[in-house]
C-alpha cells in the first residue's frame, strides 16, 4: 500500500514493469516468468484517501532473504551455497535484460532463496526501468541506506545498465558471505577464484569485468568448479527447511 504520493510512483513503476516482463518473448520466458511476482490486482483502496495498493501472488517456498540468510548464519555462508546462490541470480537477471530491462535494486532484502530447492527469485521491483531510464529518475529510487550495495555512479547520475545489477549482485553475494560490502573486503575465506569474479565488482576503478550476466553465471560455474570440485548439492540450513 502506498503511504506518499513518491510512493505511488514507485509502486506504479514496479507493476507496469512486471506487466512488461510477463509479456517478454525473450528465451526462457516461460520458466522465468515463474520467479517473477504473479501480478493479482492494482488500484485504489476503498478508503477516505484511495490510497494506490498492489496486490502480488507468490510461490511457495522463497522464505528467506539474503539478509535472513546471513542472520542465520553470521559468519557467512560456506561458499558452495554462495556459488548457487550467485549462479541463481545471474540467469534470472541475464533473462531479465535479454528482455530489455534492469532491475535497479538488486539489495539483500529483495533477493528471496528457496533453500530446499535452490532457487532465488527477485521482489522489490519498484525501480526497475527500460535502459533508456534518466538520471533523475534513478536518483528518486536509491535507498540511502543501503548506499555501499550501489555502484558510485548511481549516486553521479548516471543510468541504470544490465551492469548496475551486476554489480549490485556481486555485493549482495558478498555480503551473505560474511564479507564488509563498505570496505570491499572479501573474507580470507572465499577461495581465490570466488574472490577473483567479486573483486571487479568491488573497486569502482577496475574494468576486468563482463556486463552480460549469462557469460558471468559461466565464469562463476568455472570458479566453483577450480574450487570445490564438480558440481554436488549443498544444503543451505534455514529454519523451517529439513
């Protein structure tokens, strides 16, 4: 339910962008669209103020946030469920952008996990913008405490790309590793080649970095692979998930 008038905006924002994306023809349409928000109803409440509210349907199962996550575990997760998790996200948002959208606010709070199956969908969609989005708009949408998960050049005006979510990805991933998103620093824990795909997402200064999600997903399978080894299940203990 919308509480402002800047309120309503975003709220209007994010369920013309689910209508779009519900309609996407992109690869992969019928599975993704799954792991989108089911779009119920949108209009005003009957009340004195018509307020604007959005009514979404869910699936089952996606509990947890990345931020339950890491309060579960507050030393970080082991890295092989970091690995799905990451790898999770990256076909979401690769089929996301083939649809010829960004996101804009890949935080924590708005990644949800199925810890049982291995799943990660993606709510929060209130800043989510075509390509062609303005600077002024991407400003009205960044949530000031949440400042370190964006890169340096939301905050200079700059518009939203496919890389923004990426960048936004690799430091939620970092962060349910345990490692300080504000100081970029990744734990002694993460085996080199992990902390090797995180660093360029880390230092606003470094250019060794892709802005297609589905070539980084590949790169962070291969990372998983040198290692952990092939590919195994990893359960990732959450309360509720036997």
């Amino acid at each position: 339910v919308a509480r402002t008038r800047d309120a309503e905006a975003h709220l209007t924002r994010g369920w013309r962008a689910l209508e779009r994306l519900h309609e996407s023809e992109a690869q992969g349409a019928d599975f993704f669209a799954t792991l989108l928000p089911q779009l119920v109803s949108f209009g005003p409440i009957k009340d004195r103020d018509g307020r604007l509210c959005a009514v979404f349907r869910w699936r089952s199962g996606f509990v947890h946030t990345f931020d339950d996550v890491l309060a579960q575990h507050p030393g970080g997760v082991d890295g092989r469920a970091a690995v799905w998790l990451w790898k999770r996200t990256l076909e979401l948002l690769g089929w996301v952008h083939r649809s010829g959208w960004v996101h804009g606010a890949v935080l924590p709070a708005h990644l949800l996990v199925h810890a049982r199956d291995h799943g990660v969908v993606l709510a929060g969609w209130s800043a989510a913008t075509p390509n062609a989005q303005t600077a002024r708009e991407r400003l009205a949408v960044c949530s000031g405490t949440q400042r370190e998960k964006y890169p340096q050049a939301a905050w200079e005006g700059a518009p939203p790309t496919p890389r923004t979510d990426l960048t936004m990805a690799a430091r939620s991933v970092l962060k349910v590793l345990g490692g300080d998103v504000a100081r970029g620093a990744v734990p002694s824990t993460v085996p080199a080649p992990l902390a090797a795909l995180l660093d360029p997402y880390l230092d606003e200064r470094a250019t060794a970095r892709t802005d297609d999600a589905w070539a980084l997903k590949e790169q962070v399978s291969a990372a998983g692979r040198a290692a952990y080894g092939p590919p195994r299940f990893h359960r990732l203990h959450m309360p509720g998930w036997r």
